[in-house]
C-alpha cells in the first residue's frame, strides 16, 4: 500500500456530518486524528490525546472545543476553520468518516477506534435518548429487537447515510484496517481498553512520542477511568456546556459490553450472524467484535 492515498475519493454524508470538508482543510503534519464510528470510544480517545498532549491528566481536553469535530453539520465551517488555525498546541481532531472519505498525510498521525457493533447499537439508543434536541428521535427503537433488525438489514449508502447500519460499521472498519499496513494509521480496540487501559495510554504515549515518567502515565490512566471520566462528565462531556445533553453523566451511561445478553432473540442474532459473514472474513470479524481477544 502506498504511504500517500490520493483521497478522499468518496463522500459521506448523514444526518449528522458531511465529509466534503475535507476537501477544505489544511493539515499540519503533527495533527493527529481521532477516526471512529460514533459510539465506539471517541470520547474516550479525544480526551487520553488531551491529557498526553498537554501532559496533564486534570486539563480540560475540550471535547468539542478544542478537540473538534471536523465533519459535523452542528459546525459553522468559517468559525471551526479559524478556531483550528488558531490553535497553537499539536491539534487531536474527531471525525466518524471512513478512511477513503478524508485526506490522508502520511506525516500525520491517525487512531482508529472500533467496539463490538452490537454493544454500538445499545449504546448508541441511549446516546439519542439522553439528546436533549430530538434531532435524532427518529432513530429511537420502539421495540429493541425491531430496531436491531433495521440495523443489521439497513444497507449502507454513503451519501443517504442516516442512522447507524452494521454494514456501515464494518465498512469503517475495513477501510482502516485495509490502510493498517500504514505505519501512522494505528488501531485500537474498545474491549482491549477496558481490559488494559494502561497499556492503551502507554502504547498511544509512544504513538504520540510523549516522553512522560510512569507516574505521570498512571495519573492520566485514573482520570481515563470511565468512573472518573462518568463523576467528572462536565469536562469529559462532548460539548458539555452547550445543554446538548440531558444529563452529561448519562453521555457515559455504561461503558460495558454485552448489552444484548437476554434481550436480542435467538432470530436477530442469527441474522447477525449472517450478515457479519458477509461483511468481514473470519479473522477480520474476530478482531472487529473482540480485539486482541477475538
């Protein structure tokens, strides 16, 4: 794979983002970029970027402030680009766009987070639920097993992209683990997190080249905690301060996994099943759903 893609070489554009801004913007080759599908541990991602980059694990890191969200619709682009520009410390910068629908540098620096789909889907209800603008209410599942059928079937379109689809999900995926072979596109898992958040800022501290002593890493692994980022959910919160949420601690509502144990039917999940056959091969799907554990 060659070390500089021409891209992007296709537009995505949903409800909530377009990615035609890429076109746009100006990188700086220290930026790093924060590549996740929604609800796969963006948040989480933005704010260890925050605290190593500022080597202090009790900054605000700004989540929707100063680490934006490029592609959002929610931005006045003229406001977001001179916010951007004016930013003088190295810039950790979100976006939900697949691979092939950004620019790629490679003197950047790219994380790429992914979680199991299905933990996705739970956890993206209770994200719209606790919105406090309905925008996205439409995509609220009356009935949970209905609403997970429309997600596994819903098949993806890049330019009619409305609420999250599985095979949307694996698309993403697939299109950072084709550029894996890329040595600053880096992958992480959010189930290898939970299990070893440690490692996880360790392995992004070397990734960042963020020379800090172990204490300081320990000290930034604690306020990474989803208990320490839940308790202080007016820092951690995207855009906390904006009333976006209903509750901001609600934004961080579980950060567990095998959300749909005793209430997908036997039927969905077998659907599922299929459908993830589909998508992915047997070894990117153990990956994709597990992490290292897969």
């Amino acid at each position: 794979m060659s070390e500089q893609f021409p891209g992007p070489s296709q537009v995505y554009n949903s409800d909530v983002s377009n990615s035609d801004i890429w076109s746009r913007f100006k990188n700086r080759p220290d930026d790093v970029f924060v590549c996740t599908p929604p609800k796969s541990g963006t948040t989480w991602m933005q704010s260890i970027c925050g605290m190593l980059i500022f080597g202090d694990p009790d900054v605000n890191p700004g989540i929707g402030t100063i680490s934006k969200w490029l592609d959002s619709k929610f931005n006045d682009e003229k406001e977001l680009m001179d916010t951007l520009k004016a930013q003088e410390h190295r810039r950790y910068i979100k976006t939900h766009t697949p691979l092939d629908g950004i620019t790629y540098d490679k003197n950047c620096t790219y994380l790429s987070v992914h979680r199991h789909p299905i933990d996705v889907f739970f956890s993206a209800q209770n994200h719209i639920k606790n919105m406090s603008n309905g925008t996205l209410d439409k995509y609220i599942a009356d009935d949970i097993n209905e609403g997970f059928r429309t997600f596994v079937e819903t098949p993806f379109s890049p330019l009619q992209n409305g609420g999250e689809s599985l095979e949307g999900l694996a698309l993403h995926f697939k299109s950072f683990h084709n550029g894996h072979a890329c040595a600053n596109i880096h992958m992480f898992h959010y189930a290898d997190m939970v299990r070893d958040l440690r490692g996880a800022v360790s392995s992004l501290s070397e990734i960042l080249e963020c020379n800090y002593d172990d204490d300081l890493i320990d000290a930034i692994v604690e306020a990474a905690t989803f208990s320490s980022m839940k308790k202080n959910a007016d820092k951690f919160a995207p855009s906390a301060d904006r009333g976006i949420w209903k509750d901001n601690a609600q934004f961080f509502e579980s950060g567990t996994s095998n959300k749909w144990e005793g209430i997908l039917s036997a039927e969905n999940l077998s659907l599922y099943d299929a459908k993830m056959k589909e998508f992915l091969t047997p070894k990117e799907r153990a990956w994709f759903e597990f992490g290292s554990k897969g």
